[in-house]
C-alpha cells in the first residue's frame, strides 16, 4: 500500500494501487465514473505497440495477463498486477494504446 497516502489521493476517492513488473516501481490510478464503473490508468501495466493489434488481446484475461513485455522488470510481478487490475477495475485505459473494457473471466 502507499503508506504516505493510505492508498488513495488525499482528500479524494481515487485509489492509488501498486502495480509492479512493468517497472518495480509502477503505480495505477483507479476511480469511479458514473457511465464506466471502475477505471483504472494503467500507464505500462498494458501497452500495445502501434503495429499490434489490441483487438485480439483483450478478448481474455489470460491474454492481458500473458502479454509480452520485453521491457518488464519483473515478470511474475507484473502478472499477478495485472490480475489484480483485472479483477478490479471494468475498464482499463493502457499506456500506449486504446481505454478497453475488462473482459469477463475467463
């Protein structure tokens, strides 16, 4: 948890989740809106470069959660942040790449 803030942004509802793997360090944003439920800011938790295909990857959580990413620092870190996105959040806004909505597990 990030103890400075109790995992939120003073004097707000937006929470603020560590998400390592991607960077030890990465941290994801998530807040309530009213037409989207949860939605997470992801930044590099998942990311697309401009010549992938998104489409075929957010079809499953095995696929988001198994995406490779060459820049990873920590693989199995990265993993299990992923799922814990996935299973909080409805939809996902990535660091490079389009907001998708958080498939049904699968």
């Amino acid at each position: 948890m990030i103890k400075e803030h109790e995992g939120t942004v003073p004097g707000t509802k937006i929470r603020i989740l560590e998400t390592p793997g991607h960077d030890l360090f990465h941290c994801s944003v998530i807040f309530q809106n009213k037409n989207f439920g949860r939605v997470c800011v992801a930044g590099d938790l998942f990311w697309w470069r401009d010549d992938e295909n998104q489409k075929d990857d957010v079809k499953t959580w095995n696929k988001l959660i198994n995406k490779k990413d060459p820049y990873a620092k920590d693989l199995k870190k990265l993993k299990q942040s992923r799922k814990k996105v996935l299973k909080n959040c409805d939809w996902i806004i990535p660091g490079h790449g389009k907001m998708f909505k958080v498939p049904r597990f699968s």
